[in-house]
RNA sequence: GGAGAGAUGGCUGAGUGGCCGAAAGCGAUCGCCUGCUAAGCGAUUGUACGCCCCUUAAAGGUGUACCGCGGGUUCAAAUCCCGCUCUCUCCGCCA
C-alpha cells in the first residue's frame, strides 16, 4: 500500500501515475475519508486527554476520602463521547484502509508507459534459436509420445490443468529444482529456505494478493489458511512485522514451491500442456533492501534468473512491462521470456519485479539505520527463478530431435543420474 | 483429541485497579576516567498516529494509543471478566 501522509500531500502526482496504468480512482473521496478521520480522531484525543487528567484527580479526591461523584458523573459521559467517537473512527478506518488496500503501487519513472502488454519494451535477447530440419513439436506432443506426461490421467486424478510427471519427465522436474538452487546458493550468493505451502489471511495481505486477488487463491474449506500462488508470499512474510538491522542487509532467500492457482479469467487459455497448471513447481528468489539500492538488485535479481536460462542454453528475451501491463504490488517488473519453438514464440519464464516499500508497508517490514538509528521500510524485491513446468517445456521444445527423443542439457546431466537423452 | 501452565520493551524479568510506557538487570550508544584493554562513573536507549512549530522534511514541543489479539466491566485496566490465537509440559494418536 501507499502512504497515507504521501497520498495525502502528492494526490495530483498519484493521480498522474494511476492513470498511465489505466486505474480510474476515486481519490476525492478519500481525502474526504482522510481529513474527516483526522478531526474525529482529534475530538477523540482532547476528551481522551480530559478523562485522564480528571480520573488521576479522583484517585487523589478518593485518597483523602474526598467526595468525587460530581467528577466521576462527568466523567461517565466524556467516557460514553469518547466511544460514540471510537466507533465512527473504526468506520472511517475500515473505509480509508479499504481504499488504500486496493491501490496500485507508483510505477518507477523508468518504466515504460504503454495500454497494454503490445507496448514492452524489450531489454536484451540472448542466445541462438535453434534450427530444425523438421516441424518442431510443441512440448505436449513430446511429453506424451516419449511418455513422460500424462495430461489424461492427470486429468482424472483431480481436473483439468493438473498433470502426471513419470520416469525421466519426473526426474527432470526434481532436477531442475536442485540444480536451480544449487545455482542460486553457490553463485549468486542467497540463502535455501524451505516455507509452508499454506499460509493464513495476514501473510496474503502482506505481499498484495488480498483483499483484491482473492478469487486467484485456493482456500482451505473451514480454516483461515490459503494454499501460496507463489512462494513469494512465505518468503516475504518472513520478515512481517520485525525491524531488521541495517548491516544485515541486503538479504537474498531463494525458495523451492508448489504454487496453486485457481486461474479464473483465463479459462480457454493454453488449455493443453504445461503452460498454465493449477498446481507447478517453481524456485522463487526473494530480496529485502535498502531503498537506495533496490533497483540495482532488481538488474542483480533479473541477471541471476537470466542465467539460469544461459546455462541450460535456451534463447530468452527480457522485456520490461509497461505501465499498463504492471502488477499490483509492482514499481518495476522484467519478465524473462524464453524462446518456444514448438509454438514459436517466446514465453514468460520468470517475473523479477521491485515493490519499493509498497509489500513493507503492507507487512511492516522495516530496518533501522546504523547512523541515527531511523526506522525505515526495507525494499522487497523478488523473481521466479525459474518457473519449473515451463523451463521442462522450454528444454523438450528446444532440444528436441528428429527422431522425437530430447538431448538433456550438460548441466543437468548430474542431477538425472547421467542421462544424456531420452528416448520413446 | 484430553489435562494443565504461560504470553510484559532488543533480551532476562518485576508488576492483582489510579503514584505504570512500565522496576531491576543485561545489551547498545554517547561522554568521563585510564598508556591500551578490562573495570568504574554519568547520561541516553520502543513503535505508531494527530496537532503545534516550520516553505517541505528533519529536529524540537505537545497529545493519544500500544504490556499476544478482540470484546466487556469501571470515573480509571498490563492488572478484573469473556472469547480467540500462539507457546510450553504431560497423556493419547501419528509420518
């Protein structure tokens, strides 16, 4: 969420910003919220201030078995404005904080304005397309005449969008992880944590994906728990509500999860294959930051989800999103697309976005300075790295042969007990 | 699932209705002392929001709230009552 006191003094500024992102809000009313909060609350503060001075006088009346009813009658009705005006206050308040919470984050002033996803700018491309001497496949045909995906039983297992890995398939997946990971760990320098998949209303608030996003989530029947889109929600909510020492920073976590989806809104969309799961794995990279070097870690987070893609050789392009293709929660957001050739396109393989402070004010998330001690909000920062499901997509499509069998990359060679191919 | 105990500031821990935003100790910061270190002495040491001051911010002043969370009783609640959450111990069950 935004600042109330920024909101408040730069409203013409977030007006701007809102609409390059093609939100229409209705901040008139919320400065009317605001400014009617701020002089109940004073009301409530002078009448507060009243009752406990006259109430330290009737202890002292009542000290010297002086007679303090008169006091005390006065009393009771200041004490019954006092709740008359706490109860319009936790109306206004549920008011303003509603508002507040369905407000986008300010995009950084580097971003590209644009009306829809048409006007990314791409950043770079790397690598080389491969060439076939045949038609390539898409993944989905690959993965089912080699046996290594089973849409079907997947299918009848739970529904549509939910699929069986076996054999070599399965044994991809998991090698991706660990080699993802150990990449992470050993050459960008984070730290492996492993979270719940489940976590409850507060956390969900924290990174953005309630109150709004609610209809995105898979909720547990009769519990206040919700199965994470991404791990980016326990990972960042790690750190909620706790003031975090300067020198500690920045801190770089890098997570392995199962993240559900209930995708509504995109039904008819890639509905065949790996790309659009209710349920996929994914390696989440996540970082806590000084403001003043947020975006230099975001160019950091962004090469570090790059280079997975260099050392399993796949071509990818990296966009920025416009304004008007930005998420909620984010300033500024690469999407890293790897090239398809099966479909031949590219397709977004990770999401490295900067929040600036908007997830830390959410989940009060703070630092404090070593010179001065102030308290601040920390920058959040994180990125898929990479979203598994489609990087087996990406490998299948990329490597495929002639014969219908798939090279695996070297690098992931080790972690699927040597296999250099797969055969049908 | 059953029974019991608990939750107070960065940490330990006192506090059963007003003198408590909260003793004491530890830690931390600054200063003094000392050839250095240690010890010693003194001071400071939570967060949020409103208002004043101010061009803004900071600093400063002032008010309010916060002793797990939410309600209630009372002129007045860390303290009494109710509900919830979490932690610990014992029993049961279990990968």
């Amino acid at each position: 969420m935004l600042d109330i006191k920024y909101l408040r003094q730069n409203i013409e500024i977030v007006r701007k910003k809102m609409d390059e992102r093609g939100q229409s809000i209705d901040f008139d009313r919320f400065l009317g919220l605001d400014a009617k909060k701020r002089d109940t609350l004073q009301l409530a503060e002078n009448l507060r201030n009243e009752r406990n001075s006259v109430s330290k006088e009737i202890g002292e009346l009542k000290k010297k078995k002086a007679d303090a009813s008169a006091l005390i009658e006065k009393m009771g009705n200041v004490s019954t404005k006092i709740k008359e005006y706490d109860e319009s206050l936790r109306v206004l308040e549920e008011e303003i904080n509603a508002f507040v919470m369905i407000v986008p984050n300010i995009q950084h002033e580097s971003v590209p304005q644009g009306k829809g996803s048409e006007d990314n700018t791409v950043v770079r491309s790397w690598g080389k397309k491969p060439s076939f001497s045949f038609e390539p496949k898409q993944h989905f045909e690959l993965g089912e005449s080699l046996n290594i995906l089973d849409f079907a039983r997947g299918a009848k297992i739970t529904g549509a969008r939910f699929t069986v890995y076996r054999g070599a398939g399965a044994a991809m997946e998991r090698a991706l992880i660990s080699f993802m990971l150990d990449l992470h760990v050993e050459k960008h320098g984070y730290t492996e944590v492993l979270t719940p998949f489940m976590v409850n209303a507060e956390s969900m608030t924290g990174t953005g994906q309630l109150p709004k996003f609610k209809e995105d989530l898979f909720k547990i029947e009769g519990m206040e728990y919700y199965l994470i889109p991404t791990a980016e929600v326990p990972v960042t909510n790690i750190y909620r509500d706790e003031i975090l020492e300067e020198d500690k920073l920045p801190i770089y976590l890098v997570a392995y999860s199962p993240c559900f989806r209930s995708e509504a809104g995109s039904y008819g969309k890639d509905t065949r294959g790996l790309i659009r799961q209710h349920q996929f794995n994914k390696v989440e990279m996540v970082k806590f930051s000084k403001p003043e070097t947020s975006y230099d870690e975001l160019e950091k987070l962004t090469a570090n989800a790059e280079d997975v893609l260099e050392k399993l050789g796949i071509a990818y392009r990296t966009v920025c999103l416009c304004t008007a293709d930005l998420g909620f929660s984010s300033a500024k957001t690469y999407d890293v697309e790897a090239w398809m050739p099966g479909q031949n396109t590219y397709r977004e393989i990770s999401s490295c976005s900067n929040f600036d402070d908007f997830q830390a004010r959410r989940a009060s998330i703070r630092f404090r300075r070593s010179d001065g001690g102030k308290v601040d909000f920390v920058h959040t920062l994180n990125g898929s790295g990479l979203a598994v499901g489609r990087t087996v997509v990406a490998i299948l499509e990329n490597y495929q042969q002639a014969d219908g069998s798939i090279i695996i990359p070297e690098v992931l060679r080790p972690y699927m007990r040597g296999l250099e191919r797969i055969t049908p």
